[in-house]
C-alpha cells in the first residue's frame, strides 16, 4: 500500500518557510535602508546647517565697509617764506606816471597788517597727486614816485593766493621721479593804490582791489642723494590772458629726511604775475627764500 502524503501540511509548510524567508529579506531590507535614510538625512543637515548659520552671520555681522581714504599717503607742509615784495603801478593814462616799491624781507614784518598764513597740504594715491597751497600775506607799504607830480604814494595789499594742481607721475625710479600736472591759481587783492597830491596833479586812487583766476600748467623733478638728502625743483606757469597776462612760479629746496614721517626743506621761491585793472597795470613779483617742513600721514 503506497503511502499517503498530507499534500496540506506540505503545502504549507512550504508556503511558511516561504513567508519567513520573505519577511526576513523584507526585515533586513529595512534595517538597511533606515540607517541610509537617517544618514541622508544627517548628512543633508549637516551640509545645510552650517550654510545658514554663515549666512545669518553675515546678515548679523557684515564686514566693515573700506574707508575712501584707505591708500591715500596725505603730505602736510607748512611753510614760512619771506620774499622780496615788489609792486608796480603803470596807470593807462598816459599823464600819469608809473609808479613801483620794494618790501624787503626785512622790512616785510613792519609792513604786515595781520598774521600771515602759508601751507600746502598734497595727496597721493600711486602715480596720482592733488597739491593745495594757500597763503594770505596782508601787506602795506609806501612807494616811490619821484616827488615832482605826486608828492609820495602808499600802497595797501591784501594778497590771498590759493593753487589747486593735480599732478601724475610720468617718471617713477627708485632715486627720482618726474611730476607733470595742470590746475588753477586764484589771485584776491584787496586793498588800493593811492597817489598823495603833488606839484602838478590832484590825488588819484587807482584801485580798490580785485579777484581772478589762472589756468596753470606745472612739472616738478626730485633728487635722491643718499643718506637722505635730496633736492626738489618746481615750475609752472600760466594766465594766458585768461585772468593775468602771465602768471608763474619756480621753487628750488633742498631737502632732508629727519625720519619716516617728517622732511626738511630749505631753498628759494619766486611768485609773479602781471594783470589788468580796470584803470592801470599791476606787476607782482615776489622772490626770498623758504623754509619748510613736511610730515607724513
């Protein structure tokens, strides 16, 4: 007699041992995929986090704007010059001689009005400078007009004189450098020229002062020497009939490097123009020597 199997249990023992195998693929299947998932998830944070946190930082803390003035070098000189102030009158009518008179430097305190002022102050950047020079010399003083047809004259001068010149540097090498530049010099005169009755003719006043402006063209060269002395030469000039027929300076130091941040300087300088006013001619010239010092900013 064949024996007889129990197709049923057989079939399910089958069926259970299949459902336990897919259970446990399933069960590792998960512990797989879960640390995945919270390692994604850990790495996504920990990538972002960071990021936000830069991000509300740098609304909460920006960074310090830089200052319009950081690699600017700021040259400060005052200066003390005490020329040789001269002073002609040449009056357009032709019955009216002309007229002249000479401050020397000695002379100059006794004929001053007022407290002098004279400065400059140059700003760099690279090969680019900007000079401002200011100087107000209140000055008054008698002339000479030979006595015959005017019995003696006096002049009274408030002279404020201001250049603005910017400057480029064509020539940069280690012991010397060349400046060419253009700018502007305002002249204000204030004050008149009186001419005190003579012999033949009544006092005349010929002005009571005035104001313009020139346009300027300038170059400076520097010497380096060694242990640190050098020399400095400046020119420029100008009018052009602009404001003044001519208008020109030229200035010669030499200098000295005390330290890092001040230099001296001592040399000549000779400040000129003529100009029209309305009733005669007016010729400047003043020439003595300059000393000055510069300190570095």
């Amino acid at each position: 007699m064949r024996p007889i199997h129990d197709f049923t249990c057989d079939r399910g023992s089958r069926n259970g041992a299949t459902l336990a195998r897919v259970i446990a693929i399933v069960a590792l299947t998960g512990l797989a995929v879960q640390p995945a998932r919270a390692q994604i998830t850990f790495d996504q944070y920990s990538l972002r986090a960071p990021t936000t946190q830069l991000a509300q930082a740098s609304v909460d803390q920006p960074a310090p704007a830089r200052s319009p003035f950081a690699g600017i070098e700021v040259l400060a000189t005052p200066y003390l010059w005490v020329p040789w102030t001269s002073v002609g009158v040449n009056p357009s009518n032709s019955r009216i001689p002309s007229a002249s008179g000479t401050v020397d430097p000695g002379q100059l305190f006794s004929h001053l009005t007022w407290v002098p002022f004279m400065g400059e102050v140059e700003f760099r950047e690279g090969p680019y400078g900007v000079i401002l020079d200011y100087m107000h010399a209140p000055l008054k003083a008698g002339i000479n007009t030979s006595g015959i047809l005017f019995g003696g004259a006096g002049v009274g001068l408030g002279i404020d004189m201001g250049t603005a010149m910017f400057l480029y540097r064509a020539v940069a090498q280690p012991d010397q450098y060349v400046d060419v530049g253009a700018g502007v010099r305002a002249w204000g005169l204030e004050g008149n020229l009186s001419l005190n009755q003579g012999l033949l003719l009544p006092a005349f006043n010929v002005s009571n002062g005035t104001a313009w402006a020139d346009p300027l063209i300038a170059a400076r060269f520097h010497r380096d020497f060694g242990n640190g002395w050098g020399a400095t030469a400046y020119g420029d000039v100008g009018g052009f009939g602009v404001g003044a027929h001519i208008d020109w300076q030229v200035i010669g130091t030499i200098d000295y490097q005390a330290n890092s941040w001040i230099d001296l300087h001592g040399g000549f300088r000779s400040l000129n123009f003529s100009y029209s006013l309305p009733r005669s001619g007016l010729d400047v010239n003043m020439n003595g020597p300059i000393l000055a010092a510069t300190f570095h900013f």
